[in-house]
C-alpha cells in the first residue's frame, strides 16, 4: 500500500509486517546480547589459560597476577562496552547528534577506565608492566577476534534464513 505525499512516495507498511520488523529486531538484540555475554566469557578463559601459561614459564605468582590484572582491565572493558551496547539499544534515540554524542562519550568512558585501571597496577600495585600489557593485549585481541568471528557467523545464520 503506498500514499502519495507531494512529489514523494511514502510507503506503508500492514500490520502484520509492522510485526514482523518489531520481531526480527527482539530477535537481533536477543542475539547481540547473547554475542557479548560469550565474548566476554571468552575473554575470561582466555585471560586464564594466558596467566596460567606465565606461571608455567616464569613460575612466579607475580607474573600471573600480572597477566591476570591485565586480562582483567581488558574484561572490564569487554564488559563495559557491552553493557553500553544494550543500553543504548533498549532507548534508541531519535536524533543522531544525540547518538553521535552517546557514542563518544561511551568510548571516552571506557579510555578513562582502561587508563585509570592501567595505571592503578603499575603505579600503586607495582605489577609488571610487561607483563600486564600482555594480559590486557591478549584480553583485547580476544575482544576483536570474537567479536568479527561471532558477527560473522551471526551474519550468516541470518542470510540462510532469508
């Protein structure tokens, strides 16, 4: 069904594909809950077997904890922008200065958290600072395989059902 509206063509869409779209985005946002829940946790066990892994070559605890310290801040960050992602996906906003801005402030949130945390276990805890870089890098690049690994299959799962 579609309406003229000046020289534009406006389409309307039936009940029923109003609820087919409203559907398919639960069915998305269910889905994309479920991704970042399972990245996180495969940030987690990758941050142990990382730790654990420094303790078999160096032996000292102070190694793993270190290892362990920066799996954690980059967990942290997994976790953080994970729940930033639902949020903002339960109030979508209307404009997108707003979302723009949302956007930003989200990212600047959690470079803020990763510097403070970072520097809170080299400064005050007096971990080593190899060693935590190499946790937290190992906990980030988990972060972005999973992530472009579980979209990609998401992607498609979704393209063989259409």
């Amino acid at each position: 069904m579609s309406n003229y509206v000046g020289d534009t063509q406006q389409q309307c869409l039936t009940a029923p594909e109003n609820a087919a779209i409203i559907a398919a985005l639960l069915n998305v946002e269910a889905k994309e809950k479920k991704i970042a829940r399972q990245v996180v946790v495969l940030q987690i066990v990758v941050t142990l077997i990382g730790a654990s892994i420094a303790y078999n070559f160096k032996g000292t605890p102070q190694i793993a904890i270190a290892v362990l310290s920066g799996g954690g801040i980059s967990i942290v960050n997994g976790a953080l922008l994970a729940w930033r992602m639902v949020r903002s996906a339960l109030h979508p906003a209307l404009e997108a200065h707003y979302q723009l801005r949302l956007m930003y402030f989200y990212a600047a949130e959690r470079f803020l958290v990763v510097a403070a945390l970072l520097y809170l276990c080299i400064a005050l805890l007096t971990l080593s600072p190899p060693a935590l870089l190499a946790g937290f890098v190992i906990g980030q690049s988990v972060l972005l395989v999973a992530r472009l690994l579980l979209n990609k299959i998401k992607t498609e799962i979704v393209t063989k059902n259409v």
